[in-house]
C-alpha cells in the first residue's frame, strides 16, 4: 500500500510540477494541477479484487492517492459510502434501475470529508501546519475536523447567511471562524489575502491539488460497486466541481490500469437555477464559465459563482456526451421531501437537486427506461432543518 505518486501536471499546458513541494496552481495557465501516478507500478499491487480485501476507508486505494509515508494519513473513517437502490422513486419515473450514493455518513456529515482528509494528509507530510478554506459551509466543517484530529490549525471563512449547523461544527472543533457578507467567492478572496499576510496554506477547491485525490475515490467506489463496470448515467450536484472531476480522473486512472474498457458513464452536472453558469456554459457553447452575478439559493453547496476548474468541469460533461440542468428552489425542496418520505434518505439540498434534475431529464426522454443511473446525496439533511 505504497502511493506511486510522480509529479503534479497542468491539464492545459502539460507543465509539470514537482509533488515534493509546496504547489498551489499552474504558474503559466492559472490551471489547477493533477496528480500523475506510476500506474504500470501501482497495478502490480492494486486491483478492485486486492481493494476489497483491505481494512475500509479511503486508504486503501493507497497507490493512487497522493500520501508516499503511512504515518501522515489522517482518517477519520471516511469513505466507502452506501449505494442505495431507489426503486421507488425510480418507478415514480419509470427509471428501472436507479441508486443513489449517499455520502452523508462520512465524517461532520458530507463528501468534503474525502477531499480534506487527503489534503490536509499531503500538506503535513510537506510540512504544512497552518490552514485556511473559503467554505460555502461543509468544507469548513470537514478542514476543522481533520486539522483537530492532525493538531494542526485552521482559519476557516464562511458566508454569514451558511448553515448555522456549519458555523457550529468549525467552532466546536476549534477551528477560527470568520463570517463574512456576500458568497463563497467574497470569502475566497478575503481567505487569500489572510493567507498571504500569514503564510496559512490555503486548501480553496482546486487552488492545490490534492482535495480532488480524496474525492476521486469516489468513482473507484463506483466501479467496486458495479464490478468492475460503470453506470450509464450519473448526475452530481455541481458547486466547485471537484467531484465531478475526480469521478472523471478515477476513470481514466482505471482504464489505463485495465481496470475498466473505454466506456464512460454521461455526466450531468446539476446546478440550482439561481447559481447555474456550468450550465449555461453548456447551453451557450462557451469554453469557460462567466461568474454568476446575484448568486442565490438555499443549497449552498452550489452557492459557487465562479468556478475555478470550469474548464476541467466542461470538459468531462462534453467528452462524455453528459449535459447540465438548473433546477428551482421549489423543484429542490419538493424533491428533498420525496427522497426522504420514499426512501428513507433526508438529503442535503445539493443531493435533493439531483432527483429534481433527473425528473427533468426523464420527462424529455434524455435517460431510457432501462439504464443504471446513479444520484449522488452529498450530504446529510440534517444540518439544513
């Protein structure tokens, strides 16, 4: 259980970066930066079959994640989340064969626990000890937990109208937390700047590169999942996008493995329609993502204006023959209520989005009756009531 991390590269320019320093973004395009792996190497020892053996959790997929010493891998028991059948609500729409992945059981209840296990993990094995996050809520939380349990500090800035569930889990953690007017974006930019006056390591989604490592592992859950095959349709909530294309990464990780053959699952990135540029971008054609102006809706997770890897974002949806959805408030918390009076699962609004979403592409015929989709609940209700 050895990473067989080599470099880090920019997926515009192809510039690489050396892993054993401190990296933020690419110095040429402003692009996020990918971890490459050994592959041939880390396939001598690692399978879907040798995965399943070891001990749960995250680290056993250890050759494709980021962390070369044993001893810095924080966990907290995150990873290895349920894939529910939902026949239910999936007969509701005629969709035979729909699950959902519900990730609210990771630890401080969300997703984020992947990606800042795995961040927080690298950075002390680089000798980082001083964090700061611009959260929309539940990446602030999961950097507080893991930075308590590594005893390492975090500053953690978060939109005043967050969840208060949110602002409660930083403090209680003993994180400092900083409450600001505007969105995430406002708190993005206030969190540089401190980072800079203090030299704090800022882990702002895809402004370093190792947050995506964690939630890659996500789509090699998938595959384990679906042994050793994908699903044809998988919708994901879309705020910074680090899922989305961390699922996208695994995949092509897995292929050149011989994990897995060419066939890719259509992605469908779901946005609220008060904060939808990903989908826009896809409606108009564009190449980037124009920033969202008035950004609002109550799923504060896809409170995201700007996206940093839009790029990157685009690209997966249209190398996959994927789309992008906008759903209303209405639409979003009509389908929170459905999720958990027919199948048991009190989603965050980002994962309830999901459902509204699919709902609409059921009706316009876009997924057939007879394909394996997959609804991603990022998150727990619970922090929203």
């Amino acid at each position: 259980m050895q990473s067989t991390l080599t470099h880090l590269e920019c997926p515009e320019c192809s510039r690489r970066y050396d892993s054993r320093r401190r990296q933020t973004v690419c110095r040429e395009c402003n692009s996020p930066l990918l971890a490459r792996y050994d592959l041939e190497q880390a396939r001598r020892t690692l399978s879907l079959e040798a995965a399943g053996r070891r001990p749960r959790g995250i680290w056993r997929w250890a050759e494709l994640l980021p962390v070369l010493d044993a001893t810095h891998r924080v966990t907290l028991g995150e990873g290895d989340t349920p894939l529910v059948p939902a026949p239910r609500l999936g007969g509701s729409i005629g969709m035979n064969h729909l699950s959902v992945v519900d990730e609210s059981g990771n630890p401080t209840g969300s997703f984020k626990a992947r990606g800042l296990a795995v961040a927080v993990s690298k950075a002390i094995e680089l000798g980082i000890r001083d964090f700061v996050i611009p959260t929309a809520g539940n990446a602030g939380g999961a950097l507080a937990a893991y930075a308590a349990r590594a005893r390492v500090s975090a500053h953690v800035y978060m939109p005043r109208d967050a969840p208060q569930a949110n602002q409660m889990e930083v403090v209680a953690f003993g994180a400092e937390l900083e409450l600001l007017d505007g969105s995430i974006s406002e708190a993005g930019e206030m969190a540089a700047q401190e980072a800079a006056k203090h030299r704090w390591f800022d882990v702002s989604t895809f402004k370093e590169p190792y947050r995506l490592e964690g939630k890659k592992t996500m789509g090699l859950e998938l595959a384990e999942h679906f042994d050793g095959e994908l699903p044809d349709v998988i919708l994901y909530p879309t705020g910074g996008g680090t899922g989305l294309v961390g699922m996208w990464k695994a995949f092509e990780e897995m292929q050149a493995m011989g994990w897995i053959g060419p066939a890719r699952p259509r992605m469908v990135s779901v946005q609220a329609v008060g904060c939808a540029p990903v989908v826009r971008a896809i409606e108009t054609g564009a190449e980037r993502t124009e920033r969202w102006q008035d950004a609002r809706t109550a799923a504060s997770g896809l409170r995201v204006p700007s996206p940093f890897a839009d790029r990157l974002m685009l690209r997966a949806l249209r190398q996959s023959n994927g789309t992008a959805i906008a759903v209303s408030e209405a639409e979003i918390a009509e389908a929170q209520a459905e999720m958990a009076s027919t199948e048991g699962l009190l989603a965050a609004p980002e994962g309830a989005a999901t459902w509204a979403g699919l709902k609409h592409l059921a009706a316009q015929g876009w997924v057939a009756p007879g394909e394996r989709v997959v609804i991603f609940n990022t998150g727990s209700g619970l922090k929203y009531l």
